[in-house]
C-alpha cells in the first residue's frame, strides 16, 4: 500500500512565477548543448505490457541505458564541464555510495579532471570497483553517507578541491531538466510523470522543464515509506527516516534547500511507496520490458502500480533512472515474486514415518503436475508425534488455482496441511 499523496497543487506555495526559481528554463536549455555532446540520448518508448498491467498508457524513459547506468551522468557533467580552467586543474570531490560516484568519476575522466569519491564503508564492494575502474580515487570513510559527506569537506579544504554535490547544485539540476526536455520532445502529452526523489535534483530539473515547456503535464514524486524527506518538507509533517530499503539510491534524510524550493512550488504532489511495491516494480521491468531497473528506478511504476485508479486512462511517463542493482538481489526478487504470484508454493505436512509415504507424497504432486523444488524431512521437533515426522516441500505450480487445487488434493489424502511463506504462515 501507498501513503495517500500530499494533493498539493502546484503553485499551492507561493505565488510568484517559477522565473524567479533558483533554476529556470532558460539554465535548463543553456545546459542542454553540454549533455547533447557527451550524453546518450536514451530512448522514451510506448510499453504496452505496463499499460495492460496498469490501466494507463505507459512511456518509459531509458536512463539505465547510459554507460553508468544512471541518469546522473547529466548534471554531473555540466557542473564539471562548466569548471573554470584553474578549478579544473584542482579537481574535484563528491561524496556518493553509488550512481553520482560513477557519473562524477566517468566524465572527470573524460575531460581529464582529477576525481576523488567519498564513500562510506558499507558501501557494497561492486560499487567500490566500478567507480574506481571509472579512474576515480576511492576514499572509504563512516558507517554513513553523512560522515562520508563530512569527510569529503575536510578533504575538499585541505586540497582545494571543488566539491560537486549530489543534487543541491544549479548546473547539477540544469543537467538533470535536459532529460524532461528530451521527454517533451520525443513522446506523446504527457498527463503525467512518475519521478523518483531522493535528494530532489530530477524532480526539480524536470519540475522546472516541464513548467515552462508543457505546463498541462503534472509532475508526480514518488519516494520510499521509509524515507519520506520531501514529503515531509511540503506538508510540514515531519516523520521518521530509517530502514533497509530496496531504493537505496533515494534513501535520502535531507533534501536540498535549493531542490525543495523549486519542487514546492512545481511538483503537484509526492506518493509515498511501500518495499512490496517497489519489488513488484523492478520484477514488472524485468518480466515486462526485458530491462533491469534499481529499486530507486523502478519508483515512478511502484506508485502506478500502487494507484492505478488514480491515473487510469491517463498518458504518463516513467523514468527509469538508474539499473545498478545487485544480481543477488535481483535474483531474490525474481523469486519473491513467483511466491506471491503463488507460482512457487510451500507446504508443510505432518506425517506418520514409515516407509512410502515420502513416495506417495511425491507420486501424487507428479500426477498433479507440480514441480518438487525442495524437501525437509524432520523428526527431532517435539511436538511432532514419536512415529510421525515433519515434512516441508517447495513446489513449482501454474498459478494460484494450481496450487489450491494441490493443497486441497494433499488434505483429501488425511494430511495435515499448513501452507508456508507468502501465502500462508511463516516458518
């Protein structure tokens, strides 16, 4: 389940026009000769599975395909290409635990700029190699991206570097419009847009893209349940941030002060997902539109699927921002979802232990046509029978009336059966 969105129109706050906004149109388009010349321009293409699967007419917008697979190569590349030759030769530092660490070390390489990241030291080991085969200098420091943000300043005086920020930058939020710009131009009038938030540096570029280029199309933000910083900075309700979240790259505490100025007064509303959504988003990609889309990438599509009745029969884009994610993770994923689409199904039955009976067991889910996966069979426990035993089988199924049909098969044998997992108690 979704939180209901904040329904705050834009304009709602504040009455000036957004040309007196940190960030116009006009730095937007002045940015956008910089992204053309060394940024794919990713493709925006109509994804008819997503609209079946969600009521809306669905268009996708390809960031992952960048050679970082990210949408952050966009702004990073402006503020580094609008250095002065004297800070360029100083170089720069950023402090990331993922995709803005690439981007900022990707194209420093590219223009020759000496790169330092900031990382901390949880940062998992595949993010730490790409950046550093990007040319960057890696610099592991804290348990948390604030402490790696404390020690990128102190690193940041002491060798007169530049410090290139995430998301609360000007040229960075530029940057980051060139995609909405992009959108305006390839596909159809939107009715809306889906955008991760994290810190606020793609909403707020979009926000002020979309403003002044296609004022009919409702900007849309989507953030995790458990990181809620913007939302909480529009509505004034403050609520806790924390937890392990699959969009580890918008789990952000803080949003930008030049960010949440311009989303205040842009972006309509921001939807709050929960981690089931966001799963069933980054598989509907996978299974989909044969892509791979990070937790914090799949966003825009966990709120439509979340809320389809909210923008059924609408024209809406999705961004998949960025498709670093971690196979192990997708492979979890992959099989979560199978376990609540009821397609993989445990069981677990009590049984008398004597010879056979783990063989009539099996010869009967073979008649019915289910897929043995896995098997625990267990005696010790005490309250199984002294002549029985505990046996615990994963079982491949067609779908949910399968494995009814399986379950129900089971008990008309005389077997207890307790159903295991997604769909029914927990081990």
């Amino acid at each position: 389940m979704t939180e209901p969105a904040s329904a705050l129109p834009r304009g709602a706050i504040g009455d000036a026009p957004s040309g007196d906004l940190p960030v116009t149109l006009a730095m937007v388009e002045a940015a956008r000769p910089l992204v053309s010349a060394a940024v794919l321009r990713t493709p925006l293409l109509p994804a008819p599975r997503l609209s079946a699967l969600t009521g809306a007419d669905v268009h996708v917008k390809y960031e992952n395909f960048q050679v970082t697979a990210s949408f952050k190569e966009r702004g990073a590349l402006v503020k580094l290409a609008r250095l002065t030759p004297e800070e360029a030769r100083r170089g720069v530092i950023a402090m990331s635990a993922g995709n803005h660490a690439q981007a900022v070390a990707h194209h420093g390489a590219r223009l020759g700029i000496s790169t330092v990241i900031v990382m901390p030291e949880t940062t998992p080991q595949v993010k730490v190699s790409a950046t550093q085969a990007f040319g960057a200098e890696v610099v592991l420091f804290g348990e948390t991206v604030a402490d790696a943000y404390e020690e990128a300043q102190r690193i940041a005086q002491a060798q007169g570097r530049i410090f290139v920020h995430p998301y609360d930058d000007v040229d960075v939020i530029a940057g980051q419009g060139s995609l909405a710009l992009e959108m305006i131009e390839d596909g159809p009038a939107f009715d809306a847009v889906l955008v991760p938030i994290g810190g606020g540096g793609l909403i707020a570029g979009m926000a002020v893209a979309f403003a002044g280029r296609a004022p009919q199309t409702e900007v849309v933000g989507v953030e995790t349940q458990l990181y809620p910083a913007m939302w909480s900075a529009m509505t004034g309700e403050a609520r806790p941030c924390g937890g392990p979240t699959l969009a580890e790259g918008i789990a952000v505490r803080n949003v930008g002060e030049i960010t949440v100025q311009i989303v205040r007064r842009l972006v309509s509303n921001v939807v709050l997902v929960d981690e089931t959504a966001l799963e069933r988003a980054v598989n509907a990609f996978l299974m989909h539109q044969k892509t791979l889309a990070e937790g914090a990438g799949a966003a825009g599509l966990a709120a439509l699927l979340s809320e389809p009745e909210r923008f059924r029969g609408k024209t809406v884009g999705l961004v998949v921002s960025g498709g670093n994610i971690d196979p192990r993770m997708i492979a979890g994923i992959l099989l979560r979802e199978l376990e609540r689409e009821e397609r993989i199904v445990s069981f677990r039955l009590t049984i008398l232990d004597r010879p056979g009976m783990l063989g009539r067991i099996a010869t009967l889910l073979g008649k019915l046509g289910a897929n043995i996966l896995e098997v625990h069979h267990r005696r010790t426990f005490l309250d199984v029978p002294a002549k029985g035993t505990r046996l615990d089988l994963t079982v491949e199924t067609r779908d949910q009336a399968h494995a009814e049909l399986i379950q129900k098969a089971l008990e008309s044998e005389g077997l207890p059966v307790q159903r295991l997992g997604a769909g029914g108690a927990d081990w």
